[in-house]
C-alpha cells in the first residue's frame, strides 16, 4: 500500500455559517475531550500504517485548545508511521488560532495551513455568519508567516447572493498582493438545511461564471498555475493530499463523518458526535455507517471521474479504453471538444472547466 494519506474529521465549530452544509456542531470544552478520545482509539485500529500526507480538517480544527491539539498530534504520530511524511495540512479559522497553537502546530511538523477566509469585505463576511474580520485574518497570516509557515492555502467563496463583482475584485486583488502558495476559489453552492436554504436564496450562475472567467485572469497573471477545478498554487505547491484523492489513492478517514479508502473498501463513519464517542466507547471499534466493496469497474469510474479534475495531467486514455461505455462517451466528448487529448492525456477543455459536473455526467 503505497501512497496512503490520513484525513482526521473536527465537525466542531463556534457558530453555523449560514451557506455551510458540512457536518460539524457547536464546540463544547468537554465533548471535545471526549471526541478526542475517541478519535485515538479509532487510530489504533490503523496501526503502524506508512502515511505520506495527513490532513486535519474540519469543521474548526484550531478550535482546539492547546492541551486538545497536543493529545491529537501526539496520538496521529505514535499510531502512524511517519517516516515517509511529506505534507501535513491543519485547517485554521482567524478566530481560533492564536501564536502559541501555531508555535506547536510547527512543533509537531505541521508544514501547511488552510486558512479560510472568504472574503476581504467586514460586511460580506458577517453577511456569510463569518465571525472574524478581515484585520484578524492579516494578523493571522503574518503570525503565521512569521513562524516559517512558508505552505499556505487561503480559501475564498464567490458567487454568492449579494456578492458584486467589484467586491470579488477587490478581494482577489488584496490576497494576491499576500502571494500564499495555494489559492481555493469555490463557488457557491445551496446547501440543504442551511440558513441561506431556508431564505430561499439563489445564486445568480451568469455572474458567478464572470467571476469565475475573471479570476482565472488575474491569478494567470499573478502566475498561479490552475492545476485543478478549484485549485490555483504557485512555486510548485500543489496539495499533495488532495491530489493523492484526485488520483484515487487509498486513503484513511478517522472521526465522526470522515470517508476513507482503504483495502478496496469505500466507508464512511457516522456523522453523530454522542453516538461516534459511545459506540467507540463501548469498545466497538466499527464506527462505519456505509461500507462498499470497490471492484475493478468502480474504480475505474471513479479513477475517470476524480483524474479528469486535474488540469494538467488529466487521465491517461488508456482508462478509458477498459469498458466500452466510458470510450463511447469519451467519443463524444472529443466530438462536442468538452474534453481534449493531448498526446494521449484526456483533459477537460478550458472553457468547460466551470461546467465541470455536466460532462463528468456522460461518464456515469
Ligand atoms: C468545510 S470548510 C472547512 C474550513 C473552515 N471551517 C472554514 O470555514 O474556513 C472548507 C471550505 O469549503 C468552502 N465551503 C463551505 N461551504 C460552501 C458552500 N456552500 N459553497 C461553496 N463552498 C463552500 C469554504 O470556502 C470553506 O473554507
Ligand atoms: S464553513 Fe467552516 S467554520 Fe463555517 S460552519 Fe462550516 S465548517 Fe464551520
């Protein structure tokens, strides 16, 4: 099992943000201890595995208290084998990280950081039930730089209601004049359940296709390679992690709502705090509400699906030449010019990039 990556669930954050459909609650000192109790008992099941790439994603993971972070890492290092260790990524909010957490996230050689940002704008950012502004996220950054982080992501959202396109401008600009190593630029999307859900929101998909169209220019132009959909990164960072998920590697997921891939085996663990910390409690390591057997087909689906993500190497055509359904569609593809090949590299065509999902669709 070459190539295996770690990705350890926090769902704890202060408060909702009002378009976040991802699982996470409240942060509480106390279940947090529990959970991270939890979650070393889940690991030693994994013994011993050889890991390349570890990501501690959320949710909040700053959240964490200090003495919470340390019984964490020190537990991700004892159970796993770290020897071959090539990126460790811990996500960060600017209202929950101080110095001192970042001093030990640099301790126990955590050498990249997503910082979630969103937007430069104070009033779009409570409008998102953001809880920072935007001075913090700068102090954040410098601190952060100033500990040698020198691996930094910074995520933005576009697209969304009430966002103008001068806002987005004004926000590209200022994070590109910070030159981080990677930039995640997602469009909006409605998720159930959600407040904007609930308000009947809509997004406006002519203007976030703009504001896609012109952030593609101006990171070109401030030379970010766009590696994949979401992705920009310069100086050769490209996430090591992410790119082991596009390339359909094997993969862990500990904590409660995390997915793994792992044996052949696609799972998913229960995404309920109380329940994951009693059913850990009770001794019954079997935290996976969902369980499927990968087979040869699947994977080969899913090698096409994940593969034609990434930009620049896109998958080799010999994928698709296994199973007669996936040449067929790549036929058409080819024909309607929504995919490319290039010396034998299939890739998606730049202009369909943003209506990545309707293609994809001719694969399924
Ligand atoms: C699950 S969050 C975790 C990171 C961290 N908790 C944060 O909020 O910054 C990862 C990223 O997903 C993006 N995201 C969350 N909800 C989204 C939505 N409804 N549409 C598009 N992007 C979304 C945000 O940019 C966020 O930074
Ligand atoms: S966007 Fe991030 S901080 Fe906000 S609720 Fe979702 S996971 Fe928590």
């Amino acid at each position: 099992m070459a190539n295996v990556s770690l990705y350890v669930h926090i769902p704890f954050c202060y408060s909702k943000c009002f378009y976040c459909g991802f699982f996470s609650i409240k942060y509480s000192q106390l279940i947090v201890d529990e959970y991270i109790t939890a979650l070393i008992k889940e690991m030693q099941h994994f013994q011993e595995q050889s890991i390349h790439s570890v990501y501690i994603g959320g949710g909040t993971p700053s959240i964490l208290s200090i003495k919470q972070m340390q019984r964490l890492l020190n537990a991700i290092g004892k159970f796993f084998n770290l020897n071959k260790l090539q990126e460790f990524t811990f996500e960060v909010n600017p209202d929950s990280i101080s110095i001192d957490k970042l001093k030990l996230l640099k301790s126990f050689c955590v050498n990249r950081l997503s910082i979630g940002l969103q937007s430069i704008n104070d009033k779009l950012l409570t409008y998102l039930g953001r809880t920072y502004n935007f001075q913090l996220f700068l102090k954040i950054y410098e601190a952060a730089r100033k500990e040698a982080f020198n691996n930094i992501n910074i995520d933005l959202i576009y697209g969304f209601p009430k966002h103008i396109m001068n806002d987005w401008i004004q926000t590209l600009s200022t994070v590109l004049s910070l030159n981080s190593e990677h930039l995640s630029l997602y469009p909006m999307s409605i998720e159930m359940n959600t407040v904007f859900y609930k308000k009947h929101f809509n997004i406006d998909n002519k203007l976030q296709r703009k504001m896609y169209d012109i952030a593609v220019k101006m990171l070109n132009y401030n030379k970010y390679v766009h590696y994949e959909i979401s992705s920009w990164e310069k100086r050769n960072n490209k996430s090591i992690h992410n790119v082991s998920y596009w390339n359909n590697c094997e993969y862990i997921g500990i904590g409660a709502g995390a997915c793994g891939y792992i044996n052949h085996i696609r799972y998913k663990n229960i995404d309920n705090v109380p329940k994951y910390i009693s059913l850990i409690k009770t001794n019954n390591i079997n935290v996976k509400i969902e369980h499927e057997k990968i087979n040869k087909a699947t994977h080969i689906l899913e090698s096409i699906l994940l593969g034609l993500r990434l930009l620049e190497n896109g998958v080799n055509i010999k994928f698709f030449k296994l199973y007669k359904q996936h040449y067929l569609a790549l036929k058409k593809c080819l024909n309607n010019k929504t995919l490319i090949n290039n010396a034998g590299k299939i890739k998606l065509n730049p202009k369909y990039i943003f209506v990545s999902n309707q293609i994809l669709k001719e694969f399924v």
